[in-house]
C-alpha cells in the first residue's frame, strides 16, 4: 500500500517545478505516488512533465482552474474521494515551488504516525535567504485576528501573543507546536480526515483553501501540527507574482472565509468594520493593477 499520495498544482513555473519534482523522485524511505495537476501554463510545464517525468501522472487543464480546484483534481485521481480504491494513508498538498531534502517525506510520515490525532502537520518551510517562511504555521483569522494583522499590530508586536497570533510569532520556530493551520505549499492530510471533511472548498480561487480546510478538518476533532525538525525550501510566490490578480483573491478569500465561518457570530457593527476594511484593501489593490497594466501599456 502506497504510503502517501502526492499532488502538485502547477502555472508557469516549469523551472522550479523540475527541480520540486526531480527532488521528491530523490526521496527515500517512503512509498508515493505523484499527481501533477497543470494550471494551463503557457512555459512548457505540462509538456516537460510528460517528457522528463513520465512516472508522474499528468493532468494538463485547459484553462486555470484555480488552486483548490487543481488540487482537488489530483485527490481525486489518488482515490481520496472513493474508499474502495484503497487511497494512500496521507495525501501531501506541495507546491512547484518548493524543494525537498531526501528525507523530508519519511520523516514527516513517521511524525504522522507518532501523532495518531493528527490531522495535518507540515515541515518548517525557508525562503532562499535562509529565513522562515511566516506563513507555515497560524492561526485562524478571526475577526479579532485579522483586525490585527489588517492595521499593522502583527508587525509592530511579532513577540506579542495578542497581537502576533496570526502567523504565531510569538513561538519558538523550532520548537514543535500544535496550531491552527499549516501552509498549503507543504500540507500532509490524514486520509480519514479528508474522508470526514471532504475536499478542498473550490468558491476559492487562490489563498484561503488551505485554512479553510484545516478549518473543518480541526471541527471533526482532529489536530494541526508544525514540525521543525523537518525544513523544506519555498521558493514563494513563484506563480502568484505572475498573476496581477493574485492579492486581490488574497483578500477575496479572506471575505469568503469570515461570512463562512465567522459573520453570522459577529456584531453588527464589527462585522460592518470588517467588511469595509477589506473592500478598503481589495479596491486598493484593484487601483494598483489597473496602475501596473497602464505602465506597462505606456512602455
């Protein structure tokens, strides 16, 4: 039985995606199989896949589907939606851009099988500076939370628990620690868990999958990890900077994921604050794209 069912959403990052995918095939110790899901790049993506890494099954859209949807693509063709095709125990969400040390699968694999109430755990995730990616391990963002980060209090207070619990900086990045949310680059999902909560929510386009999806997987009782002892390099916005639209979808989803889980427990009044903060911030960011395609009109 294939211990770990493995998908990759891909858009325009052909590069770093034969260097992800030459070092997951590099992995040892642990038994896998490799669904990559083609966001219709237009680099060569698909085709390098299909000539370099045939073992890898190839799922090539014609249009950009979105993250969420990709993914739930390749979970799909691993047999996480039907217990009769014997699905892999966990399944891995990783992105193009990340690059695994050799035994960053087996090791994450055995943390799984110490932590029995583990749902999800992801590694500590670096930038090429060498520095942490902030975003491997959070909180849920709650109004409260979010209202936070939304006028700057995350950043000014990092070491605060009041204020620095959006990406918990607050912690220790090398101690183990149980949280709300890992990354989508590097998520590692119990099959029983996705069996419970179901796929990855497709009215996301971009950002905010992943949250929501620990979401309702921590409501079927299970718990989320970050684990240190495991580092997996992540690029970052290898795909996302390419797209104008990509932080616009970054505060549309955090819209999706308040009315969803959060809106109709909230007050009037701060839910009226809430939704103006963030109209304030996506009509700021729609501004900034129309600004970048004038520019580049111009020249």
């Amino acid at each position: 039985m294939r211990d770990l069912g493995i998908v990759i959403v891909s858009y325009n990052t052909c590069e770093l995606l034969r260097t992800c995918l030459r070092s997951v095939y590099a992995s040892q110790g642990a038994s896998f199989e490799v669904c990559v899901v083609d966001n219709a790049s237009s680099d060569g993506s698909a085709e390098m896949v299909a000539r370099e890494f045939p073992q890898a099954h190839l799922i090539a859209n014609a249009e950009n589907v979105g993250y969420p949807a990709a993914n739930n693509q390749g979970l799909r063709y691993l047999g996480f939606t039907d217990p009769a095709a014997s699905p892999p125990a966990f399944a891995l969400l990783l992105n193009s851009d990340t690059a695994l040390p050799p035994d960053a699968l087996k090791e994450m694999l055995a943390f799984m099988a110490t932590h029995q109430d583990a749902g999800i755990a992801g590694p500590k995730l670096v930038l090429p500076d060498g520095s942490l990616d902030l975003a491997c391990r959070r909180s849920f963002p709650t109004p409260e939370i979010s209202f936070y980060r939304l006028i700057g209090l995350s950043r000014l207070f990092p070491r605060s628990r009041r204020f620095g619990g959006y990406n918990l900086t607050y912690l220790d990045p090398d101690q183990v620690a149980e949280g709300d949310s890992v990354v989508g680059a590097f998520m590692m999902v119990r099959a029983e868990a996705i069996a419970q909560a179901g796929l990855l929510d497709e009215q996301f386009f971009m950002y905010g999958e992943d949250l929501d999806w620990a979401y309702r997987i921590k409501q079927m009782g299970w718990k989320v990890y970050y684990n240190p002892q495991v580092r997996v390099l992540h690029v970052k916005r290898a795909s996302t900077r390419q797209n104008p639209r990509a932080r616009i979808e970054f505060y549309r989803a955090m819209e999706i994921f308040y009315r969803k889980h959060y809106a109709a427990q909230t007050p009037w009044w701060l839910h009226l604050l809430i939704l103006g903060a963030i109209a304030a911030r996506t009509r700021l960011e729609q501004l900034r794209v129309v600004g970048l395609a004038r520019k580049m009109t111009v020249t």
